[in-house]
C-alpha cells in the first residue's frame, strides 16, 4: 500500500433496514491534505464518516491507517487511533461549561480532583495557537453557534488527535464564521493534521481541498484534484445533470399587503436591551422579502415574535395584521391556521418531533382537519397517501419511506420534509429562515425554484438568509437588520456585496429604514 495514505477506507460497505448507506466505497486519505466528500442529501457521507469513528460497524471492507489494518469498534477505538469528529449536530453538554465539555472523559487529575487549572492553561494556549477564541467558564446554552463549534474543535485539538472529521461544518455557520473556519483548516493541515471535510458547499471545497471524493446514492463516484476541476463539474458528478446556480425568476407583481408589522419589539435572552427595537414593515403578496444581516442582529428574535414562538416585549403597542387579520396575540396553531407556514432556522427544536416518522411529521399541523380526521379518529389510509405523494414531489430519501423515524434521516432530507409541509399547506405568508440550509446544490435549485413558483401563486415570502448569494439571487426587496433595528432597504439588482455587507456591519444606515 502508498505510504502517503494516513487513511485507507477499502470497499466499505454499511447496510440499514430499507437502504444500502454505504455500497462498496473506497476511500484514500493523504497526509496532511484536507480531503472533502460530497454527495447529495442522504448519499451516505456522513454514515461514511461514522463508520470511521466507530459510531457504526461496516458489514463489508476494511479500515487501514499507516497501511496496517485497523478495528474501530466505537469512538473510544478512533481517539486512541487520533481520530477526532466534529459532527453536525454538535455533542456537547448544553448545562456544562466550555472547559468541561473540552476535557470530558480525558480530565487531568491531582490528587484525586480534577485539576481544572493545568485544563484550563491548556485549553487557552490551544486557542491562542489556533485562532480559536473562546471564554473557558461560559455555559455552552449561552454562547452562539459558531463558539460552539470552535469547542468541538478545541476538543479534537485537545485529544491530540491528527485525522480531523468535520461534518457539514458550515452549515450553521455565518459568512464571516465560515471564513474563519476556513482559514483555521488551512492552518491545522500546515500542521500536518489530515482532514476529511464533509460539505454540500463547491465553493467552500474549492477554497480550501485539495482533493476530493463524491458520492451519489451510497455508491462511489469518484476523487478528483481540486486545482483541475471545476465547480460545474464537481455538480454534475454528484447529482448527475447540470446545475444551475443563478435563479430564474421573472419580476415580481407585488398585489395587496399580507404581513403589516407595526412598532414590533422583543426582548433578549442573553442581555438586557431589546434584541428587537420597534420594527415596522409591510410585504405584499407577490414578492420576496428577505431580511439579511449578520447573525446575532436579531433576525432569530423577530421571527420567534412574529410566529408566536416568543411573546412581545411590548404587546400593547406592536401590532401584526395578517392578511388584515390581527394575530398579534394569537397563539401559534392560530397563526398557522390564519395562513402562516413557517420553515424554522433550527429544524430539531421547531421543525420536527424526532421520534414520529415522517408521515406523522408532514401532518404535524393539519391532522385534525376533515382530509385526515373523522369524528375525532386519525384516517390513516389518507395521511399516509398525502404523505407517500409530498415526499415524492419533493424527494424526501428515507429508508423506510413514509414510516422511517424522522431521527435517522439524513439533516438535508429532514429539511426537505418541513418544506414539503409548510409549501404545501394553504398559507398566505410563507416564513422562509435558512430554507436551504444544509441542502445540495441540486436540492437547493429545486427549492429556490419551489419559493419563487409560491410568491408567483400570490404567497408573500419573508425570507431569512445569511448566504449572501442567496439573499442577492432569491430577493425581491432586501431589508437589512442590524443590532434589531431595519437599517435600510436595497434592490437586489442595483445593490453590490459590498454595499450590502456595509448595511450589515452597521457602517451604513438609511434615514427613512423605519
């Protein structure tokens, strides 16, 4: 065997009820490179990746570092083995401060006690020495998502471990994170630390692999060297056609007022001031109205207010006219039920119950109309045809179709589950927050596609996004957000980035925003 290979994955191949995860897939990585694995929603990337960290057992193949046969039997086996895993559902202790978390299961000890100041010297010399800046005594339910991911990395780091998993490492990340992220990567590979990157992004593997590997529908592709390939070529190789990756959209014909927010403000978890200070804004149906700005500047906090998921700060003043409707107090089934449909920035908390399979998932807010209840009993037959038929439009992959437990799908046909839900329920405000998030490039064509086909049925759509080219290819109208307050409005088609990352720094504010 070449001795440049640190890893040697051999014709793995990992079966589960329903779906063959992994079918005869050979996987080589060198030393010190950072290796990137594409693929589709559920083409088995991230079963690959567990299988090396012994958090399944292949059924076929055979893992081999520095050439000698290796048996990972859980994750215990991959530490002693020095390899580490950031996975995209982060596994940290919420309760737990961030020292603990780095340190948990490998604590030095004195005498008997954790020596928590030897960690803690540690942990701050790592951080400094990798760009990785985080406050050791903070609680990990009070820092932000990107802190959360520099722990996972710090704990990697922290074991010592030189073959480094990161699994769709991005996706929660914003803009400026993800470049920090990036450049971190560069610097661990320097190192000579070996990385496998996980990712649905051609523009991330195209800035930092060297090589890389896809996958399509559990099989094996093929590897290719990142400095002779393209973007467009890498797209067809994982979803085996052309992709487009601009829009097509035709201009917009905004009609009446749908959502009218008036003097709108809620209050922060994390500090005193107001996370939302009085926002005023109106959407039409017939248009694509995105609030862009940098994670952190409230975004999360309007939407919680405006779909009932947190109460007003002020309830006497705002007020939210839906379709003329007042929903200003209503509860969130009201607000659902007068026509609002919501795709949520956290999928796991607000998206989906884990444990339902799917089809009870799809009908989560609509299993007590007529179509799937009958003098207070479920229709099973029904929900289970409307079910099997949405999962079909929008190619919702999962083991056991319609009965899979929405836990073991993959997080990208999880998405495509609460899309499928909101679009197809009657709404006339469609609440769109990160709706690509952890999609493929193909996915995301689809459902770019699926919200422009909505504003041009007469849905009005207030999106989310911190993609900046999402924001500037799916917008309408662009209203920038920063520290709670609209600080201004751009078209899309006059604005630039740079203008647009101005507004969202805070460098540029408009006058008439409000």
């Amino acid at each position: 065997m070449n001795d440049d290979y640190i890893i040697e994955m051999l014709h793995i191949t990992k079966r589960f009820p329903g779906i063959i995860a992994n079918d005869n897939i050979t996987l080589q990585l060198k030393r010190g490179e950072i290796h990137a694995l594409l693929g589709e929603n559920g083409a088995g990337k991230s079963t690959l990746m567990s299988v090396l960290f012994g958090l399944y057992q292949p059924e076929e193949g055979e893992i081999r570092k520095n050439g000698e046969v290796v048996k990972i039997n859980d994750p215990n086996d991959a530490t002693a083995l020095g390899i580490g895993m950031v996975h995209q559902h982060f596994k940290l202790v919420e309760v737990f401060s961030v020292l603990d978390n780095i340190i948990l299961g490998t604590e030095p000890m004195k005498k008997g006690f954790v020596d928590r100041v030897t960690a803690k010297k540690n942990i701050v010399e790592l951080s400094k020495k990798y760009g990785l800046a985080v406050d050791p005594d903070a609680k990990i339910e009070d820092i932000t998502v990107g802190m959360q991911q520099r722990v996972e990395i710090l704990k990697m780091l922290y074991r010592n471990n030189e073959i480094l998993i990161f699994d769709e490492p991005t996706a929660v990340l914003t803009p400026q994170e993800i470049n920090e992220l990036m450049q971190i990567m560069k610097n661990l590979a320097a190192e000579g630390k070996s990385i496998l990157f996980i990712t649905h992004k051609l523009n991330e593997i195209m800035a930092v692999a060297d090589r890389c590997s896809v996958l399509c529908k559990g099989r094996y592709i093929g590897t290719v060297d990142i400095k002779n390939t393209s973007k467009e070529e890498l797209s067809h190789m994982m979803v085996g056609r052309d992709v487009k990756f601009s829009v097509d959209k035709a201009e917009s014909k905004p009609g009446k007022v749908i959502l009218d927010i008036k003097n709108m403000s809620v209050a922060s978890k994390i500090h005193d001031n107001l996370a939302v200070k009085n926002v005023s804004l109106k959407i039409r149906s017939g248009e694509i109205v995105c609030i862009a700005g940098i994670d952190g500047n409230g975004q999360s906090e309007f939407i919680y207010g405006l779909t009932g998921l947190e109460r007003l700060a002020n309830p006497e003043q705002a007020k939210i006219l839906l379709a003329d409707d007042d929903i200003t107090k209503k509860s969130i089934r009201e607000r659902s039920k007068s026509g609002m449909s919501h795709i949520p920035e956290d999928r796991h908390k607000h998206g989906l119950v884990l444990d339902y399979n799917l089809e009870q998932n799809i009908v989560l807010q609509r299993y007590w109309q007529s179509q799937f209840e009958n003098h207070g009993f479920i229709r099973k037959r029904e929900i289970s045809e409307y079910a099997s038929g949405l999962i079909e439009k929008f190619d919702v992959r999962s083991g056991q179709g319609n009965k899979t437990i929405v836990r073991a799908m993959s997080g990208g046909n999880q998405q495509k589950a609460i899309i499928a839900r909101e679009l197809d329920k009657e709404h006339k405000l469609l609440i769109a927050v990160q709706p690509t998030r952890g999609l493929d490039v193909g996915a995301i064509e689809y459902i770019h596609n699926q919200i422009v086909a909505d504003r041009d049925r007469g849905a009005a759509v207030l999106l989310v996004s911190y993609e900046m080219d999402e924001v500037l290819s799916l917008s309408d109208r662009i209203l920038v957000m920063y520290e709670g307050e609209i600080v201004g409005e751009l078209n899309p088609k006059t604005t630039t980035p740079e203008e647009l990352g101005l507004y969202m720094a805070g460098a540029k504010r408009d006058s008439i925003a409000q």
